[in-house]
C-alpha cells in the first residue's frame, strides 16, 4: 500500500478518463491528494481553480465513490515544491498513447532532478474507452454542442453548457 500520492494536473475541466485514474489510485492509496494546477501564466484556463475543485469533488461523489481519502487542493509552481511539502511518496500519472510517453518522461526525469525528496512516479494506463480522451477534446465537442454524457459527468456537462453560453454571449 502507498501511504501518501499525488495525481497532478490542470483538470479543466476533469474528465471520466482522469476519473477512471482517480478511482484506481484511491484503491492503491492511504491518502490520495489531487492537485489542480493554477498556473499564473496562462490564463486560458475555462474554469477557476475554485470551479475545477469542486467539479473534481461532485464528480467523484457522483460516480458513487467517496472523498474520504482523498484531499483536492490547488497549486501553483513546480509539482516538486508540493511533494517536497506534503511529503509524498508516489506521483501518479496517466498514461494514454505513446504520444504521451515521450513527454512524460521527460518530466519524470526533470522532477528527479529537481526534487530534494525521493518520490516514485508510478503510471497508470488509461482504460480503452478513454484512450484518446482530453479536456481539450471535451472542450471542442462543448463547442459544437455535441452530445457529452459519454466523457463527463453530468455536474460538468451542465458546467461546460454553461461556459459555451457565456462564450456566445460575448461574440
Ligand atoms: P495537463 O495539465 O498535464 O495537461 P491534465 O489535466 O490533462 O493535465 O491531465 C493530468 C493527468 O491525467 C496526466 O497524467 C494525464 O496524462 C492524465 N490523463 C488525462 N486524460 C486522461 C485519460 N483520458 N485517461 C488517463 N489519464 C489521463
């Protein structure tokens, strides 16, 4: 059993690929902290860190799991600094297709290099149903009013149909 992970992203906004790596690591974890990436820098983020926290938390209640070892919180700067701070044990990442590996990587290798505390990265593959999955995908399907019930929650979907009201009305 892994006593402290984390399971790091932007999860903007959370999907039922990123859900289906949130049930699985609970499962493998004492204690499992989600964290949402708030970059300062980059302001084309859909909803607020606010917001994609409590998406995170309705849509894991909504698929009939309990939060009762899991902690979501917000973040920003290097993924490191937290687990340096937190004192975690294991990163977990998602891994869809290959195309993800090289990068991945890459930051594996950069976080060991960084990092004062000694953490596993342990990586999950994605499930078959989710493999090409992303929020962008989410986001691009919002947009053409495309049916979404197939990769989010439905708390999200009303939060995604939502946003592409606001968007509208701006144009
Ligand atoms: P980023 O800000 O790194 O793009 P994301 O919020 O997209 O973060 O994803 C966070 C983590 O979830 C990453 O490890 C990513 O590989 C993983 N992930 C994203 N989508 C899926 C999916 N459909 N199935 C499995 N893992 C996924």
């Amino acid at each position: 059993m892994i006593k402290k992970a984390i399971y790091a992203g932007s999860f903007d906004p959370i999907t039922k690929g990123h859900l289906d790596i949130i049930i699985r690591a609970k499962e493998l974890t004492d204690e499992l902290i989600i964290g949402v990436l708030f970059n300062v820098n980059k302001s084309n983020y859909w909803f607020s860190e606010t917001k994609r926290i409590e998406m995170i938390k309705e849509s894991i209640l909504e698929t009939g799991i309990s939060l009762d070892n899991i902690r979501v919180l917000s973040f920003d700067g290097l993924l490191v600094d937290l687990i340096e701070k937190e004192n975690i044990d294991v990163l977990i990442r998602g891994l869809r297709a290959i195309s993800d590996y090289e990068y991945e990587v890459q930051i594996n290798l950069i976080n060991d290099m960084l990092s004062k505390r000694k953490f596993e990265t342990i990586f999950l593959n994605a499930s078959r149903q989710y493999l090409y999955l992303s929020s962008s995908v989410v986001k691009e399907i919002a947009l053409n009013k495309g049916e979404l019930g197939h990769f989010v929650t439905s708390n999200v979907e009303n939060m995604l149909k939502e946003k592409v009201e606001e968007l509208n009305g701006k144009r």
